[in-house]
C-alpha cells in the first residue's frame, strides 16, 4: 500500500465500549460472547498509542429506547433481535481498555452508522480529513454501516482487519469473515493486517 499521509487521515475506533466487549454485557441466554474482542482490544490499543496522527472515537448513546432511532425501535418490537441495554451502572457507554487524550475526539451516535451524527463528519470536513482508518466493534454490525456509509460520502478507506472484531456466534464470525475477505477489499477499500501499514 502507499505510505497514508497522517495530515489528511483520521484513525477512527468504532463502539469499543463495555456494551460491546465487557462479560457484563453479554446475552448467555443466546450464546452471545465477546471473548475474541477481548482478545483484539489490547492490539487495538497498542496501535492507537503508536499511531501518531488524528484519533476519533464513536460510542453508543445509552442503548435505550428513548436515545435509538424510529427504525431501531421498530426493528426491536420482535424480542427475538432485541438488543436493548439493561445496564444499570452508567458504565455501558465507557471505552473498554481504551482512554481518550484530550486531543481526541468522540461523537455518540443512536443507530449503527457513525454517520448518522452528523457533527462527525462536519468535523472531519473540518480537518479537511480525506482517509479514514476503520477499527472497531462490531464488524458486521456498526463497523460495516460505517463503512458503507463512509465510502459513499467519498473518504478513501483503510480497514484494518486484525482490529475489528465481532461477537463469539458463528453466524457472525462467518458474515465478518466474508467481509474481511471479499466485500471490503473490492467494494470499499484497503483491507489489510495494521502491521502493515506505513506513513509519511
């Protein structure tokens, strides 16, 4: 790959937050456990203290039915695909092993896309920000919307996929597998491992 240029790149972590990764958090009724995230955040983390340009987070608003989107609470009349948090703590929405600097950003959002805040990508507009380096939680879910989304809005795209990560259920490993391995590289863009990535 060509060397990315960190003045216009913006390293972009997507709902790595106890909702997503904490044993708090997971549905043992379904099965749902997030031991391969736990497993991916500390290799997360140590990239981000490596990587020396623009570091946005995106997190969930409490993912409640008063802070979700019309369509979400829609979709999550039928309670075999609800997914409501029923955390009680006020730590649901906190980074899971990560921790902002002050010079990070971090924008909340109430449905899958990172997008749909629309001051994140004013503020990207902002930094005249032309690349997005994807990471993140959950690779067929929020990950995927934003990336979608993301190419649409014509950003150049590197995913690194040894940073993104999805619940233990093997339907889910099977959809972020073909992911990794076909729809990203030739619908949205570089998909490769972070070690090799290289800047200017």
């Amino acid at each position: 790959m060509d060397k990315v240029n960190i003045k216009n790149t913006a390293f972009l972590v997507i709902d790595v937050t106890n909702f997503c990764c904490s044993e708090d958090n997971e549905i043992p009724k379904y099965k749902v456990y997030f031991s391969k995230i736990r497993k991916m955040v500390p290799k997360l983390k140590k990239v981000i203290e490596k990587y020396p340009g623009e570091v946005v987070y995106i997190k969930t608003k409490p993912w409640k039915k008063e802070n979700l989107s019309d369509n979400l609470n829609e979709l999550y009349k039928n309670p075999l695909i609800s997914y409501y948090s029923k955390d009680k703590t006020g730590k649901a929405e906190e980074f899971y092993l990560l921790k902002p600097n002050k010079k990070d950003k971090v924008f909340e959002k109430n449905t899958y896309d990172a997008f749909s805040n629309p001051e994140f990508d004013k503020y990207l507009r902002s930094k005249k920000i032309q690349t997005l380096i994807i990471t993140g939680v959950f690779g067929a879910g929020c990950v995927n919307a934003t990336i979608s989304s993301a190419f649409s809005k014509g950003y150049r795209l590197i995913i690194l996929k040894d940073l993104i990560e999805t619940t233990d259920v093997k339907l889910r490993q099977d959809l972020q597998k073909l992911l990794k391995t076909y729809t990203w590289p030739v619908m949205y863009g570089e998909t490769l491992i972070s070690k090799k990535m290289k800047f200017r």
